[in-house]
C-alpha cells in the first residue's frame, strides 16, 4: 500500500528533472524526465552547473510508511538513520531536485492541509517564554563550543557573513559583515551598544576594539556567555564590554546603539511586538539600531519541522508582511531595510567545507547519526536560500526620521580605515 501511494506522490511530483528510487523489495521506479543541466549558479566557487538528477534507496517498509505520512521531516530522520541512502551521498542534487519541483507542483490536498495545521498553530508552538527560549538555546548553542570551532571563522561568527566579492575567504567575508553593520550602526568612541543574542562575542569585541564603544551583550547560553568573557579578557576589551546570562526582556538601561545579529529567528511570532517595543524601549531618542535576521521573501508558512525539531526548536523565520505590523506599532522609524541575497547560501557552503574537512575530528566526539545530521543541515539550509525565497534582512530603526543620513551613500563613501585599532584606544 504505502509503495503504491508513494509512487502516486512522486509521479505528481516530480515534472522537472529526474529521481530515480528503489524500493525496499528491490524494485527501481524512475521519476520525470531525462536530466539536463540546470543553469543554476554555483556559489561561492562558481562551479559548473550539476544535472537535475538524484536517486535514492529506501531500506525497509517503515521509512517509506513515513516518507508518505509526513514527507518533509521523514525525509531527514530516514537519512540520519541511513534508511534512506542517497547515491554517491548527493543530498544537495535530491535536495535541489525535490525544491525545484515543489515550486512548480501543487502538493496532495493533504499536505497542504497538514501544512496550514502547522501554520495555524505556530502562535503556540512557537510561544517562546523566558524559561523555554532559555532551553532551545541551550538545545542548539551548548553542545560543543569546540564543534563550531571546526566550521565557523576565527571570530565565530554563527551568521550570515557579507561577500562584497565572491572570492572572499570566509574570515574576510564575515569581517565584511561586521564592517557593514558599524556602517550603519555610525558607531562613535564612548558609545554604549547593546548586542542582543551576542554569541561568543564576536561583534561585541569588535564594535569595542576597533570602535572605541562600550557594549553589553546578552546570551541565554552559558557555553557562549563563558567564552565571550574569556575571549575579552584575551583581547583586553574586558573594562569596554559586559557579557550577561540575560533575556532581553529584563533589560532596563537606555542604549546609544542597538545590534542584534541572528537572534529575532529566536523570538517567535507571539513576541515579535515584545521584541520591537523592548528595541524602542531600550533605544536613546538620537539612537540607532540594526536588526539583521533570516527572512523569508514570501507570504507566512509553516517552518521546517525537521529544523524545528533536530536544529532549533523553537525557531522561526519571518516574513516582512509579519514584522511590519510590529514595527510600526513600535513607533520606530524603519531607515532603511537591506536584502541580502545568496550571501547566506555562500557562508553556509564554507561551513560545510570546513565540517567536511574535520570530519575525522568530529569523528572522535560524535557518532555516524549526528554527522549525518549536521550535514543534512547545512545542506538543506543553503538550499533554502538558493532555491526557496529566503534572504536576509538587515533592518535599521531609529526614533527619529533623520537618525541617519537620508542616502547610503555613507556606507561606501570611505574605504575600509587600516588603522581601526589604533583610532579607537
């Protein structure tokens, strides 16, 4: 039963390109059409496009049973578990396969119908109160500081980096991004900063050795909180920053300037008001501040519920059409809103080159299923952005209209200064 309503999916399905699956009997079905070249561009390398081609195997009547059920987190769980083998381990090629035809297919009346459950239910699911957005971050953020180690830059930056130039190595392209966001920050000596969802500190010893601010940064991990403070004391920044164990929530101090890099996908829709009115609260009235966050570029839906469950629970990505309504109701003036698009998409295949790379020293701490999984991430996560309409979205507020100058010309009329360091001691 379950083969004969899988294939039924999959003839539907798959119009463009070609999937080719063997069953758990040992019978092979191929799906769509001969495989031609996609065209796609290839970041960050520029690689000659790949076909549009994949075939998998799928072990035992269970994994299909859930393949049919629920396709989208089956689909990850079964390869974790190697029940579902991909050949030559091709994730991105049946990744890019089964995104391309989801674009052009309307799926089964049941999934759409299980999807706008999920949907309608997001303001639940995703009520992310103080003591539960304490546990997600520790889910995906306290496992290992010498994991990301393996994968990110030397400053640790877990976000989207900036490539002015595709060829940018990862160091330089995430330095790019810090360089950027102290643009339109108009960060100036003395200042106080608020980095909200600071990491392991990364921008905030940034923003203090080379701009002379002083920055309090907030985390709700305890692995990132102990090396931010470790990593200040190192770099001797530690009388200009003060890193907390705190939900933004219960902060009280008034901020020259306000950063948060990656945390809003943390917030969940029910606090996206909480969040934009606490920025407002927190924010001097000749303030500035930068939210940089995941978008998507599409009309609200329901979020991966693999990611959701494997990566990070708890988390969101939000439409524009869904922030706005906070925004406004901030009373914060919205200066300006940058997209940022395929910047993502070029950061996270350097993070899986650089986790390929040390796989035999990932080896040595987790097992099989784990890598498996770290690498599904990654892959599906950059497939998002080259295939779904995901981007980034840099927004900049302030109280007042005029808080900025009124062009970007001042992001690009100076180069890069040599002698940040020294400028700001």
């Amino acid at each position: 039963m379950w083969k004969t309503i899988f294939d039924r999916m999959l003839s539907r399905l798959i119009q463009t390109g070609q999937l080719r699956v063997t069953y758990p009997d040992g019978q092979t079905a191929t799906y769509g059409t001969p495989p031609a070249p996609t065209g796609a561009k290839r970041t960050p390398a520029n690689a000659p496009p790949t076909e549009l081609a994949a075939a998998v195997r799928i072990a035992d009547e269970a994994a299909l049973r859930a393949l049919c059920l629920n396709p989208e987190l089956a689909l990850g769980e079964c390869y974790m578990n190697k029940t579902l083998e991909v050949e030559k381990d091709d994730v991105e090629g049946l990744l890019r396969v089964l995104l391309r035809n989801r674009r052009r297919t309307d799926l089964p009346l049941w999934a759409r119908t299980y999807s706008a459950l999920r949907y309608g239910a997001q303001n639940w699911l995703r009520r992310n109160t103080p003591g539960l957005a304490r546990k997600n971050v520790a889910h995906h953020y306290d496992i290992s500081d010498d994991l990301y180690r393996l994968f990110l830059d030397a400053d640790m930056q877990y976000s989207c980096a900036y490539f002015r130039d595709p060829d940018l190595s990862l160091d330089q392209a995430q330095e790019a991004k810090k360089a950027h966001i102290a643009a339109k920050l108009r960060i100036e000596p003395g200042m106080r900063v608020l980095d909200i969802g600071c990491g392991w500190g990364g921008m905030a010893l940034t923003l203090a050795r080379d701009h002379g601010a002083h920055v309090t940064g907030v985390t709700l991990s305890e692995n990132q909180l102990a090396t931010a403070q470790r990593r200040a004391a190192e770099a001797g920044v530690e009388h200009k920053t003060e890193f907390r164990l705190q939900d933004y929530r219960d902060l009280s101090d008034s901020f020259d300037r306000i950063v948060s890099v990656g945390m809003l996908e943390h917030v969940g829709v029910p606090f996206f008001g909480d969040y934009f009115a606490q920025v407002a609260n927190l924010l001097d009235r000749d303030g500035v501040a930068l939210i940089h966050t995941i978008g998507s570029h599409a009309p609200p839906a329901a979020q991966s519920e693999w990611i959701n469950k494997y990566i990070f629970p708890g988390g969101y990505i939000p439409s524009l059409s869904q922030l706005a309504p906070a925004l406004e109701r901030s009373g914060l003036w919205t200066q300006d809103i940058e997209i940022l698009r395929l910047h993502y998409a070029m950061t996270l295949r350097h993070w899986l080159t650089r986790f390929d790379a040390n796989s035999d020293i990932v080896r040595q701490n987790y097992d099989d299923r784990f890598i498996r999984m770290w690498r599904y991430y990654l892959i599906a996560c950059y497939m998002t952005f080259e295939e779904e309409h995901q981007a980034v979205f840099q927004i900049q507020l302030g109280h007042r209209r005029d808080a900025v100058p009124l062009t970007r010309d001042y992001l690009y009329a100076d180069p890069p200064r040599a002698d940040v360091h020294e400028a700001a001691e």
